[in-house]
C-alpha cells in the first residue's frame, strides 16, 4: 500500500466524468450528492492497472470502490461485490463503480448517480417445450409487462399476440435464416439501455442447451440488470407426454442430458438431489468418476423462494461441510457462473424492471411484511411502487439500516 500511497497524490475536488480506472476513498462526512450525473466529494484516487489486483484492495480500509471500465469487469463477480452505479464517459464507455455491499454509505452516495436508474432490466425466460399451458405463471406476468419480447424458434407466435410488447423473431433453426447470437446480443442490451423492460423468451428452458449463459455474460458485463426465469424443458415434457419415468425407484438413479453438437468427455455437468447430508458421500462418488479436486461445486438450499442460499466450493474442499435440507448440488465448470445477483425486495403488484436490480422479489401488499423482515439482510435495498408505499412501510417497519431505499419520484 505504500507505494499505492505516493500515487495517491494529494485529495482533490473531481467529477465522475473525470474518473479513469482506478481505486477510490471517498471522505464520506464532506460527501454531497447532486442529481446532474455530478459527484461533489473528496476523492482520493489511486491509480491501478489490473482489475483483479485493484478488486483485493477493496479488503483495505482505506479503499472504498473501484473504478472500471465495465468490458473489464470480472465475470463472475464475487459474492459481495456490487456495483454501486454505471455510467457514460464523454467517450461512449460504460463506466462502473463497484465495491462491496457493506459499503452502504459509499453506495447511497452513487446510487443518486446510476445512470441504471434509468436503464431497463432482461428477463432470460423459458416459455417451455412449445405448447402454451406449459407456460409458468412468471414468464406469462412478464410477457405481461414487457416493452420487448425477443423470441426464438419453437414458440407459438399466435400467443405471444395478447401481449402489448413489441415481437422481434430473433431464432435460429437450422437450414432457415439465422440471427447471429452477438446479434441478438447487441439489440438486447442497446434495449434495455434505453429503458425497456425486456424479456428475451426461449423454447425450453434457457438454461438447458439454449445458450442462456451466453447471453447472461454479455449483459452482466455491460452492467444490464438480468434476471433468468426457468421454463418447462422438453426433457420433462417428452417423458411425461409418453409416460417415461426419467427416475424410477430402483430401476434409475440417475439422468444425464448429452448434446451431440460440441461434445466432450469432460465438460459436463453433475447434479445431485436430497444430499445435504450425504456430502462426503458426494465427494467420494466424483473422485471415483475421475473429476479433478478443483472441479467448481455449488450446493444450494431453498432455490426459488425468498431464504434461498449457495455455498460455492471445489471437490476438493467439499469434506466436512455442513448444509441442511433442502439442498442440490451443481457440479461442473459452469457451476464458476455461480454469483450473488443484487437483490431488491418490491412492495407492488409486478415488478419494476429498474436497471440496478438483478432480481427482484415481489411484496404486494405490506401485510406480508413480518414474513420478509427476517431475510432483510440478503436484499440490497427495497423498491417501492409509489411513495405512499414508502410512507407506509416505515410505519410498520421502523427505522432499518444497511439497505438502499428507491421510490419514484
């Protein structure tokens, strides 16, 4: 730190237009913030050249945030990093200012001048094997809601007509005109950026061989808030039509899902059901499969549902930890995607769509509040649909800290 020190020069007076990359320590007692994209704070700036060193200096008491242009953003991000704001330098780049979650005064400071604020949010859903009853009740609210439905291949196009949203065919089938993927990519985050809610709609699910992840980096790293919604695959809706157990008691253990399309022997994924506390068990049945001790294994309890948790490990590291049901365990390379997405709790009746919330749990009235007020703490902030929403929740809530607070103006 000393030599980062002497870099360090002399506090002075700087705008954020003015930032480059680089560390900042914010004087939080002078800071003021003003709403024409404007910070008037003393800035200590220390000049860094490598996003992963500058990232270990936020564990220094005396670095409050990074400043980064945001295609050098780490994909995936670290569980407790956020990104406090995103903004537009004179040269067209998408700055992001980012630092970890306790920083709750730093990001107050910026929030005021997150240009997300007014940027709109994807949806990567599924709308499921092809017929519309197998539509989940999510991605159907939704299509609801959206600016833009981006569709795919394989989905009824009829349907989508209830929906107000602008259509735009994005599919790829084979031997027929095809979008290119970076394409798509490209119209969904310039979309987005000017203030859509998006919901870019696949057949299946979009995680299951439907290039989802792909889609998920690009925006991440262009800091567009993405939420993935999973629809019926058509795994489950062949068995089922046909009356095909893809699990049976005694008869099959197991289910493994091949592409014959880039196929390897060593880039699969491992999922393992009802193992919280089998995971020695766990450990010892990959090591006989021949995965590597530094394989990426993700266990998750309560997936879907507002006390949701993922605890990140390798093979190796798995011995000896305690997780308590319900929990499934997601074994592989891609299980390195995993991230701790910002996560805002909306009091309304549909979700907002804001730019800064990844993902959004919605409270529809405030009688529900005391189910919710034990899990604060895993929410980066709460939204309200209208001010007197705000007003109201503070009635019954009292003073809370440690969250951010967004209310329309």
């Amino acid at each position: 730190m000393e030599g980062q020190d002497q870099r360090a020069g002399q506090r002075r007076r700087i705008t954020v237009k003015q930032l480059t990359l680089g560390a900042v320590s914010i004087n939080i007692d002078k800071a003021k913030c003003f709403f024409d994209e404007r910070l008037d704070v003393e800035l200590n700036v220390i000049e860094l050249n490598e996003i992963v060193d500058a990232i270990k200096t936020l564990d220094s008491e005396k670095i409050n945030a990074i400043v980064v242009s945001s295609d050098s953003l780490p994909f995936p991000r670290p569980f407790d990093l956020r990104i406090f704001c995103a903004f537009t330098s004179e040269e067209n780049k998408i700055i992001a200012v980012i630092g970890k979650k306790k920083e709750i005064e730093v990001r107050k400071i910026f929030f005021e001048l997150d240009e997300r604020r007014r940027w709109g949010k994807v949806w990567i859903a599924g709308f499921g094997p092809g017929n519309a009853d197998l539509l989940t009740i999510k991605t159907d609210r939704l299509c609801g809601i959206a600016d833009a439905i981006f569709y795919d291949d394989l989905i009824d196009s009829d349907f989508l007509k209830k929906y107000e949203a602008e259509k735009i065919y994005v599919g790829k089938r084979k031997g027929r005109r095809k979008t290119d993927q970076n394409e798509i990519n490209a119209e969904l985050f310039s979309a987005a950026r000017s203030g859509k809610r998006v919901v870019r709609l696949k057949g299946g699910d979009p995680f299951i061989f439907g290039r989802g992840g792909e889609e998920l980096e690009y925006l991440s790293k262009r800091c567009i808030a993405v939420e993935v919604v999973p629809g019926v695959s058509a795994i489950n809706a062949a068995a089922a039509e046909f009356g095909i157990p893809l699990t049976q008691r005694y008869l099959s253990s197991s289910l493994e899902i091949v592409s014959m399309h880039g196929r390897t022997s060593s880039n699969s994924t491992l999922v393992y059901y009802m193992s919280a506390s089998l995971l020695n068990e766990v450990q010892s049945d990959l090591r006989e499969k021949g995965i590597a001790g530094d394989t990426p294994v993700a266990i998750i309890r309560n997936a879907s549902i507002a006390n949701s948790e993922i605890v990140t490990t390798t093979v190796d590291s798995m011995e000896g930890l305690s997780v308590s049901s319900p929990a499934l365990v997601i074994v592989g390379r891609t299980s390195a995607f995993a991230s701790q997405p910002s996560r805002w709790l909306t009091i309304g009746k549909e979700e907002l769509g804001l730019g800064f919330m990844d993902r959004e749990d919605i409270m529809e009235d405030l009688s529900k509040f005391e189910k919710y007020r034990s899990y604060l703490n895993r929410y980066d902030g709460i939204a309200f649909a209208c001010a007197e929403n705000k007003k109201l929740f503070f009635e019954i809530a009292g003073e809370l800290s440690g969250l951010l607070f967004y209310a329309p103006s």
